[in-house]
C-alpha cells in the first residue's frame, strides 16, 4: 500500500528542514534550533517511514546507519589520482618550492596562492551524481582506494544530496576528523566500558571509517572538511577557491579559515598565524597547505609520480616525541587535590624541551599502565606541561617499578583521602593547616580575576608562607613595608609597589570577593550568579542548602561545596577579618542594557584593554565569565577568536563584534 500524499509531502519537508539544519549547524556554523528540537523533527521522519517503509529512500537522513555490515572493503579505482604532498619544514625551503615551480612553468608565479589548515586526519574522496550522494573512498595509493562509502555515510555533515544546481557529477577530496573533545569523550566511553582506547584523533578516525559494521562507525564522532575535487562534469573553474565556495554553496563543509594570499610572504605570515593558533583550534593540524589558485597554472605545473607540483604541506614542529620516566612527584593544590607529575628524560617537542608531563590522577595512571622507567609517547599543546599519549610496553624489561600513591601529603605530611566517587586524591587537612595548599591559594587569591594584587607571584608568596608572614589572607593586608624589606632581595620600591597593590585590592565586589574565597567548585560565572541572588556576603554566609539550590546554575554538588565551606568555623573566621580589611562595592550602574547578560570575551580587543570592556559589562547590568558555561547569554568575538568561538556557535549562543558591543553600551571607545 503506498503512502499517502499528505505523508509524502510531509516526508519531503522533514527531509528539506534536517538537511537545511544539517548546512547550518555543520557548514555554516549558525545553528537556529536546538538539539532538542532537531531531535522532534528527525524522531518524526522515523516514525514516519517507520509507518511507510516505501519513504526511506537512500538518501533520506535516516538511512546514514541502515546499512549491513559488508563482508570486505571493494577496490575503487579513481578518475583523477589523489596525490600525497611534498613537504617543506623551513622558510628557505618554501622559497625552494616557489623556485622550483617557476623553473617548470619557464616564468614567475606570483600567485595568488591558496592557504588553509593540514588537518591532521584521514584522507577521502566523496562522489556525487546529479547531486546525490553515491561513494567515498580512501586514498589507497593514489589511484586505487578502498570503499567505505558504508561508514562515511553515517557522518551527519557529509549531505547525501546536495543544494541547488548541482553538476553532473562531481568528485570532492577532503578529511574525515574527529574534534578533539569529542576524541576525548570518546575514548572516556570506551574505557568506561573496559574496550582499547585510542592513541589519538586521527588514529581513531581511521579506525573508525574503516569498520566492517556501519554501526560503529555511526557511534563515533567523526566529520569532514572538503579541500578540494578530482573530475567535475557540467561545470568548469577557473580558480580552485571559486570551486571550493561552490562546494560550501552545495551544502558541503569546507576546510576551516581557508584563505587567499598573494605572495610567498602571505604564505609566510599565514603559516605563523595558525601556528599561534594551532592550540586554540578544536581539531588537530599539523601544518598549513598552500595551493597554486589558478586552475590552468596548475595544469602547465602537473605532477610528479606522488605529488603535485602546484601543492606543498608546510609542517609545524613535531608535538609528539618518545621519552622515559625517571620519577613521579606528586604536589598538593589550593583545593588539596594531589597531582602526579612525571619526571622525564628531557627531551624537545614542537620546538621546547621537556622534563616533565602530567598524568591527571591515579585512575589516569592505572588506564595508562604508566610505570616508572617507561618508554612513552608524550605530546605537548602550547607552552603548558605535556600529557602522556601512551606508553610503548614492548620496550619493557622488567625493571620497570609500580606507581603507588602517597599515603602522606607531599606539603604537610597530612593524610590522603580519596572521597567516594571520584578519582582524584585529597590532603585530609584543612587549607589552614597544609602550606602546599596554602601557597597555591595566596596566589589564587592575588591573580588578576580575584582580588588583582599584583607582585604576588609563586616565588615571593612560596617566601611569605615559608616565613609565617601569611597564614590566611588575611595576612596580606596587614604585612608592613618594613616587614617586606626584610625579606632576601626585596627592595625599597619593590616593597612599596606590593603594598600599594595590596591598599588597592581594598575595594573590591562581592564578585570578585567570593571567587577570591576559593570555595571548590565556585568559578567567575558562579560568583556573579551568587552576588545577583544574595546581593550581600552576610547572606550568602547565613544561606540553608535550599537557598543556595535556588541559584540560576548552581546544581547540587556546587551547593553543597559552597554550604560546607561557610559551615566551617575556621573559614567563617577567615572570611569576617577580610571583611574588616577590604570594603566591598556595588558596582557603579549606568544603564541596563546587559541586565540578566552573562558576556564572554574572546580574541583580541582593538580600542580598550579586556578588563575596561569586563567593566563597561558590569555597569550595564551584566555579568562576565572567562569560559562557555552554562549561563553564558552573548560572546563578544575580536581578531583571532578560536575555541570559545566556536563552542559558543555550536550551543546557539548570540556572537557578536566589537563594534555591536560598544553600541549596545552606548560607549565609544575612550568615553562613557
């Protein structure tokens, strides 16, 4: 019995709106609905070709897992071979490349050329016939690949039809990925359920597309970025960014900050950017890829036998080396979290030597196998302490020693808890009494978000607590100039410098006030949502268990914390004689034009310093936070915006500029 036209119509409809959704959560980035509602709209489209089998037409979003599991991978020989690329690791040696290039063609090439991200994952080619989704395969050797149009199907941004006019046919290149938060969940997954995690991004991602089972495949969160195309029948370029804005236009994703220079120098400049970059993206790259734009330059160009003349991969430093453990240390936070630390033979990763590398916790440890006298992999993001890949158990000789944790704390000898359902271990004593503890939280205390006393740093506070001078706090407004000039290589105005930062903290807001505190749990957002809900320090001290569940954002676990911290005689204390030292401001309101905002800034500032821009959020009404949680209302974006950016697009969060933030204020820069 076939379905009936008003089913039809509404199956059509379904199809139009998840596939239009689909383009502009993955492509675009600006989805318009939430997860949830997408989740009616598809749950709607199964039920109704549950009801009307006859409507699942392979191309229908439902039909991304329908597949069976496939007994082998096919061969699949290509049209047009995908060709590896040449790589390059030195400024000389691109200028080599551009020299070479110009020997072939017998004249200068200027450009322009084009630039975008290596993306560090598995190489595919989609075909499309008459603007349906018919293929993918892998690179293989260039010219034959395996199919894995199964598994690459079940990726949510790959459309399986594209958007308007569409060529005849038409072959894309591009990466399968995974983000690398989503890796990490990923790989939390499978060791939740006692399965092999993996080493990373992109070996999962190979992984994953070449499983036998769609099903699996479908379980992991892998995407695609187009960079290019093999053959194209019905439409003809001239540059290779016109083909790639089609393909965007198309509704396929294209490979991220992609861009057009002109020069070598572009290039260059370029290739610095994203190596600034590279730790704020939220997939892995490896380097820059710059391409010939000119489509018929490219033609004169050609190939060599594995790659092309017009292309070249410009590599970052390597993030990855292979080192061994010599020792475990482990050192106590301001919240009395113990951390290991991993003491390793140095060696240099992405350009910077390292001697040491995180290893999070015991159970992190224990999921590792990490022994002491390993051999393992360790990686490096940014100037932070590198973290431990995995370790290399073939290289073991049995000499290797347990990692046991410590049954005293490293700081005060006190002893070590480890709470009930979490993987972390304590220091059994109160902040008060353990001075490793206490080092980390003076300096929380000070840093710029808190109270802002500068010239407080790791070195003069290790000093301070070490001599006796602070013990709480409270200590810090009471020290005399004359005390600190006793101190080994404290000077005159060095000592005048830090008192006067010490008389300026002395104003401050209930904000800044309770996240100086260090209540475990309690961040920037949550200050301000508790200093909206209270208005008072004496409220907040006094509130029940129930007031505090009240609070927009403050879930149970967070209430409990700040509870059981006022409840404890020796804070209450500390707390009172810092309200006898500091006097706590309502913030000066000019206007409410951000009132119930919670604002984010990310990316560079051009007219005012974060701080004045955090300060004009304050006086209209609004709040401010460091990261995207959960309350976060608007996120003000400037040049070079990366993960917060994007997360904040993912969760619908309203972006704007500079320019919009300052009308909304009504403030132009210099001026209030």
């Amino acid at each position: 019995m076939s379905a009936p036209e008003s089913a039809r119509k509404r199956h059509a409809e379904l199809c139009r709106q998840i596939d239009h959704h689909n383009y502009l959560y993955y492509v675009l980035a600006r989805p318009e609905i939430s997860d949830a509602e997408y989740d009616r709209l598809f749950d709607e489209l199964r039920e109704l070709e549950r009801k009307h089998p006859e409507l699942a037409a392979p191309e229908s979003p439902t039909q991304r897992v329908g597949a069976r599991p496939i007994e082998k991978f096919e061969k699949v020989t290509r049209r047009v071979p995908m060709l590896s690329l040449d790589k390059v690791t030195s400024e000389q040696e691109l200028r080599d490349w551009l020299s070479l290039m110009e020997r072939e063609a017998g004249e200068a090439v200027r450009g322009p050329f084009t630039v975008e991200p290596k993306i560090d994952g598995d190489s595919v080619e989609l075909v499309y016939e008459k603007g349906v989704f018919t293929r993918a395969a892998t690179r293989g050797d260039g010219r034959v690949g395996e199919n894995v149009t199964h598994t690459v199907r079940t990726i949510r941004g790959i459309p399986m039809r594209l958007r308007g006019e569409s060529p005849e046919m038409l072959e894309v290149r591009g990466e399968i990925y995974m983000r690398i938060k989503d890796f990490a969940e990923l790989n939390r997954r499978l060791a939740e359920r006692g399965e092999k995690t993996f080493m990373n991004p992109r070996n999962a991602t190979s992984g994953s597309i070449r499983q036998l089972d769609p099903k699996i495949a479908a379980d992991r969160p892998l995407r695609f970025m187009a960079h290019g195309g093999g053959a194209i029948k019905g439409r003809a370029f001239k540059r290779h960014s016109e083909a790639l804005a089609f393909m965007r236009e198309l509704g396929l994703p294209i490979v991220d900050r992609l861009d057009v220079v002109k020069d070598v120098d572009g290039i260059l400049k370029y290739y610095k950017c994203m190596l600034e970059m590279r730790e704020r993206l939220d997939f892995e790259i490896d380097g820059v890829v710059a391409k010939v734009d000119d489509l018929a330059l490219r033609e004169t160009l050609g190939a060599r036998s594995r790659s092309p003349r017009w292309a070249v991969a410009y590599k970052f430093p390597a993030r990855e080396e292979v080192t061994q453990v010599v020792a475990v240390a482990w050192s106590v936070g301001r919240t009395g979290k113990l951390t290991p630390t991993a003491a390793l033979k140095p060696v240099v990763v992405g350009g910077v030597t390292v001697s040491a590398a995180t290893l999070d916790n015991l159970d992190q440890i224990r999921l590792l196998d990490v022994h002491v006298g390993d051999w393992m992999v360790v990686k490096r993001a940014g100037d932070v302490i590198p973290d431990v890949v995995t370790v290399l158990q073939d290289r073991r000789t049995g000499r290797e020693e347990a990692i046991e944790p410590p049954a005293r704390c490293p700081a005060c000898h006190g002893k070590v808890v480890k709470p009930e359902g979490e993987v972390n271990l304590y220091c059994a004593r109160p902040l008060w009494e353990c001075a490793g503890q206490l080092k980390e939280y003076i300096q929380f205390f000070c840093s710029r978000a808190a109270m802002d006393i500068e010239g407080f740093g790791e070195e003069w506070v290790k000093v301070l607590v070490d001599r006796g001078l602070v013990k709480t706090p409270v200590d810090l407004y009471r020290l005399k100039k004359e005390t600190l000039q006793t101190l080994e290589r404290m000077g005159d105005r060095l000592a005048e410098k830090m008192r006067e930062a010490v008389e300026r903290s002395r104003d401050t807001t209930l904000q800044r006030f309770i996240l100086a505190l260090g209540i475990r749990h309690v961040g920037q957002a949550t200050a301000g949502a508790l200093e909206d809900h209270f208005q008072t320090i004496e409220r907040l001290m006094d509130a029940s268990l129930e007031d505090l569940r009240q609070v927009q954002d403050v879930g149970p676990t967070v209430a409990q914390s700040i509870h059981d911290y006022f409840r404890d005689a020796a804070n209450r204390r500390v707390v009172r004689d810092l309200l006898a030292e500091v006097r706590i401001k309502k913030p000066e309101v000019k206007g409410a034009a951000l009132a119930g905002q919670v604002v984010v800034f990310t990316g560079g500032l051009t007219s005012m310093t974060r701080e004045d821009a955090k300060k004009l959020v304050v006086e209209h009404g609004g709040r401010t936070a460091d990261g995207i949680g959960r309350g976060v209302t608007l996120v003000v974006a400037g040049p070079g915006a990366g993960g917060k950016l994007d997360k904040a697009r993912e969760r619908g969060i309203r972006v704007i500029d500079q320019g919009e933030f300052l009308k909304i204020v009504g403030s132009a820069p210099g001026h209030s």
